[in-house]
C-alpha cells in the first residue's frame, strides 16, 4: 500500500496518494478576523488563487524549464453554499472542484487540463525529501 501525504500552509493544502500518483490542490477560503471585525474572505481572490494551481506557470528542475501543474485535480473550499451563487456561473467553467466547509461537495472537479507529467514525475521522485525532513524535531507533514 502506497503512502498518502498531506502537506500544508496557512490556507493551502496539497494531497499525494503516492501508489495511485494522484496529487490534489485544495485553496481553502473563509472568514477572517481585523481588528475584531469579522470579514469574509473575497471570492474572486480565492478562485484566481485556485486557478494558479491548475497553471503553476513554470518551473525549473536542474537546467530543464517545466510549464504545468503537478495537480491532478483542484478544489476551492469555501465557508458557506449560499455565498457561491454570486460566482456560480465562473466556477462551472472551470474544471476547479468547491467544496463548503459545512454543507459538503457542491461541484466535483474535473481532471486539470494542464496537468504535466513530468512536472508530476519530478514532484514525486522528490517526496522523499519531505519524508526525511525536519525542523525544530517536528515534521513538516502529515501521514494521514
């Protein structure tokens, strides 16, 4: 059985399913707190920021220059089902998945038209640099 990742920042997640090389991006948008002032997070941010995943315009490994995106699939994970009907029509365009963080799966998504493989290939070849790294003696992911 191959090995299932979970790595993360702040508000991006990204999964590896190692045996099945499946990687998937997920943006995940909400609510904030300024200043004691509550604010929802805007939407066309977060879609322009979920779109990224699905391009990642380039990358370098060693003297090659790889354009595409190592994600197989990307969600946009956003707080409430009612708050989508302003950008319905922008998310069915696109191949991006969303997901309400209380109320479920509103649009699975389609497989990224401009996932590269060997943008992939690299990616995973390299997981074992995670596997092995740590800061501070905590790991800097999770196995799920």
């Amino acid at each position: 059985m191959g090995s299932f990742y979970l790595f993360f920042t702040r508000r991006r997640y990204n999964s590896v399913n190692e045996r099945e090389n499946h990687i998937i991006g997920i943006e995940v948008k909400g609510y904030r707190s300024n200043k004691g002032i509550i604010q929802k997070a805007n939407i066309y941010e977060a879609i322009g920021e979920a779109m990224m995943y699905l391009l990642n315009p380039y990358m370098k490994y060693k003297w090659e220059k790889i354009e595409g995106s190592i994600f197989d699939e990307v969600w946009l994970c956003y707080p409430y089902k009612r708050d989508f009907e302003d950008f319905k029509r922008v998310i069915e365009i696109t191949p991006i998945g969303l997901l309400s963080a209380y109320e479920g799966v509103v649009k699975r998504p389609e497989k990224n038209p401009f996932v590269n493989e060997r943008a992939k290939e690299i990616f995973l070849e390299n997981l074992s640099t995670f596997r092995s790294y740590i800061q501070g003696g905590r790991k800097m992911h999770k196995i799920v």
